[in-house]
C-alpha cells in the first residue's frame, strides 16, 4: 500500500468535512482513508498525533507502568479506563472516544425496514430521532502476564472526539510496549486506526498480532470491493485500501487466529461473521464468571438491541450481519452473559434483556 497516496487521500476527506458524517464515525466508511497508515503526511498542527488527555495527572501513570498489576493504577475508573474483574482475569474498557452521527439513522440502520420502524426503536430509548452518538471501546484484557488488546480505535483519523487510546492507556499505567498481543475482532478502520504513529511505525512494536483468516482473506481477494453492503463507492474505496495497507503493513506478523488459538488462559475467540467476513468477537472466562467482548455485533444502542433484524448499510452482508445478531443476542440473553459492546455508550459493559421484538441493553452499574 502507496502510503502517500493514502496520506493524501486522508487530509482530502478530512477537509472534505466528514466530521458529522456517518462516515467520521468509521463504522466502515471514509474514514478509514484518515486511518493510522495515511498518518504519515498529516500535519501535527492541523490534528494529528495523540495528546495528553485533559484527565491524565502528571506523574500518575509512573509507578503503574512499573508495576502493571491488577490493582497497579492510582487512577479511578472515569480516567479515560473502565475495568471489571472477570474470575482472575481484569477486563478494561479502554475509551478511544466517541463520534457524532447527524440526521436519522435510517436508512444507514434499516433498508430492509421503515423509518417508522428506526423511529419507534429511538423513541422507545428516549433517544432524539435526529442525530446519534457512538462509542469506541477497545478491550484490554490482562490474564497472568499476558497483556491482550481487542481492536485500536481511530487513531489520528476519526474526528475531534476520538483517537484517545494513547492517553487513556498511560492513564491505566500501561506502555504500549506491555501489550504483549493485538487482536482485530476485523478490518473496518475504526479498529486499526491506531495501529501505527505519526512516522508510520507500529505503535504496539512488542506485541503479536492476530486476525481470523477469513477476515484476512475477505480483503485480500480479488474482487473485494464487490461488498453485498449498499456501502457508497467512494467508502468501498477507501475500506479495501485501508483494510489493504494494514495487511501490508503486517505482511509476515499477522498471525491467524480462531477459537482454537490459545491467546491466553482463559481467552477464546468465537466467529461471528456478517459485519464483515470474518468478524469475530472474545469470551473471557475465568472460574464462573464470564464474558463477551462483542465488538461489532451491535453498533447503535437503540436500534441494534431493539431490532436486531433490521439492516445495517455498513455490514458487509446485510443479511448475514442480521442473522448472527439475532442469534447471538439471544444466546447472551439467556446466559446472561456479560458484554463489552466497542459501540454502545462508555464504558460498554452491560447485558441484554428481552424485550419486545428484540432487546434492551441494560448498562452494569457504574462502581469508582
Ligand atoms: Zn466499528
């Protein structure tokens, strides 16, 4: 991948004023154009790289990065950071941000339905049927000494209220040279963003990185910007090339992964294809306790619990995206699993509930 010809296309659809757009959200779309490989030529000044974060201490992080243990941070939940424990192992949300969606959702959410229908899923959340707002929850996980991080937000690219993954990390106390292993639950860019800095080097340069192989597959092969998805050309364009560069950029380090990959004691991946091809997700289980960091199962706090069936413009099948929704929400329900949801309102843990048609989320309870 031509990383110059990235950087330009990226400073182009940044000043094209994406910011609002459903695509500055990078549920799939442009801004992936702005994503961390097209960073190499994006002026400092006009946005790029990470900044200190209004809620980072001066000298707070210091005695945790020595000591990354569970307990290891002076910083209460709230830094940018929300964890849970799960039996031994600690479950961090980590914020990248958020983003700003304008207009009603549909059709982006519900082609295959009305806007009648996407209206009564908002009303029933108490949500404004204009304009939406989502979240950027990456997942650390830490088990024994493994330091595991699902997904890496937007980096430079996606917009004023994203890209904080950098800082809200030092706040938890943890270098990116702890992270011992990098998972991309898939390739859309609001997952890679941050894979790379302002020179173009890997952020996390010690860890291992892992994808499903159909994921790897589905955007190495020809013919890929034929996606079943009514995703406007000029996103496709900019997906393939993004999805494309982070490949290249790996080429040799990308180890593939599925539910047999051993990524730590008690971390397993489950396949949950639709979104994109090989979009997986991560159980975590320890002892009794358990649970599912969904990633892109669900997008939209409403109308992706509410209405699983109806469709969303940036899956890569529509179809598919809807069917494993269904399926798998109402497997987490009846577990009553646990979940960290990458979209749904920071911090992201909560569970899903039968309601109606679909679900409800029902966020856990805020504990400092
Ligand atoms: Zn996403």
């Amino acid at each position: 991948m031509d990383r110059d010809v990235m950087a330009n296309v990226s400073r182009r659809a940044m000043v094209g004023g994406l910011v609002g757009s459903a695509a500055t959200l990078a549920l799939g779309g442009q801004a992936l154009a702005n994503g961390a490989l097209a960073r190499a030529r994006v002026d400092k000044a006009s946005g790029g790289g990470a900044k200190p974060h209004p809620d980072a201490k001066p000298g707070a992080t210091k005695p945790a990065a020595t000591k990354p243990a569970a307990t290891g941070t002076t910083l209460p939940n709230g830094s940018g950071f929300y964890r849970v424990m799960v039996g031994n192992a600690e479950v961090v949300c980590i914020a990248d941000g958020s983003g700003e969606m304008a207009g009603s959702p549909f059709p982006m959410w519900g082609a295959n339905g009305t806007k009648a229908e996407v209206d009564a899923a908002l009303d029933a959340e108490f949500l404004p049927r204009e304009g939406s707002s989502f979240y950027f929850n990456c997942a650390l996980v830490r088990s024994g000494t493994d330091v595991v991080l699902m997904d890496l937000g937007n980096g430079t690219g996606g917009g004023p209220g994203a890209g904080k993954l950098l800082p809200h990390l030092a706040n938890l106390g943890v270098k990116p040279s702890d992270v011992t292993c990098v998972v991309f639950s898939h390739l859309h860019p609001d997952h890679f963003g941050g894979l790379t800095d302002d020179n173009g080097e890997l952020v996390f340069d010690k860890a291992r990185y892992f994808i499903s192989r159909d994921e790897s597959d589905f955007w190495s092969r020809a013919g890929v910007a034929d996606i079943k998805g009514q995703i406007p050309d000029e996103f496709k364009k900019g997906m393939v090339a993004g999805a494309a560069g982070v490949l290249a950029k790996l080429k040799g380090k990308l180890e593939m992964a599925d539910a047999t990959t051993k990524l730590s004691e008690g971390l397993r991946l489950v396949s949950a294809p639709g979104h994109t091809a090989g979009h997986q997700m991560l159980m975590v289980e320890s002892g009794a306790k358990r649970l599912a960091v969904v990633a892109d199962l669900v997008h939209h706090v409403a109308i992706s619990l509410r209405r699983p069936d109806l469709h969303i413009q940036f899956d890569a099948d529509p179809a598919a995206g809807a069917a494993t929704r269904q399926r798998v929400l109402a497997q987490l329900a009846s577990d009553k699993t646990e979940v960290l949801a990458y979209h749904m309102p920071f911090p992201g843990f909560g569970h899903v509930r039968p309601e109606g048609k679909g679900y409800q989320w029902v966020p856990s309870l805020w504990q400092w």
